[in-house]
C-alpha cells in the first residue's frame, strides 16, 4: 500500500487527495476502505483536498503539526 506522507512514530497518514482521485463513488469508496484497514492496524488515515493544499497550506501545516504534537504526546498508547 503507497502511503502519502507517513510518520511511523505517530502512526499517522497523511493522504493529499485531489479531484481526480475522487471521480465516481467507487474511488470514495477504495479509498474509506482502504483507510478501514490501516485504522485496523493502528494507522490514523487524515486527508487534506488539492484546495485545501493549495488555498489554505498555512492553515493545513498547522494542523499537521497539532496531529503530530498530540500524536507524539501519546506514542505508545496506540499500539
């Protein structure tokens, strides 16, 4: 499984979605499932739209540090 952006410390899944990979309802649905089973294996899946990467990349940095920090806080508990 291609994983976007990764952090095996934290567990966490960083997916940078754009449009095209959400066309019809069958791509939705690979991608919901697919982020089943990472959260089966303790993976936290978050995704961020081509929008939001282009529009609001300060605003989606910010979050991806809080997911981390908060994440960090709690490596361990997760596993």
């Amino acid at each position: 499984v291609y994983l976007d952006a990764y952090d095996p410390v934290t567990r966490t899944n960083f997916e940078l979605d754009g449009a095209r990979w959400h066309a019809s309802p069958q791509q939705r649905e690979r991608d919901l499932r697919r982020d089943a089973a990472l959260a089966a294996l303790g993976i936290l899946v978050v995704r961020f739209t081509h929008y939001r990467l282009v529009h609001e990349p300060a605003q989606v940095r910010r979050e991806v540090l809080a997911i981390l920090t908060a994440r960090r806080s709690n490596v361990g508990r997760f596993r």
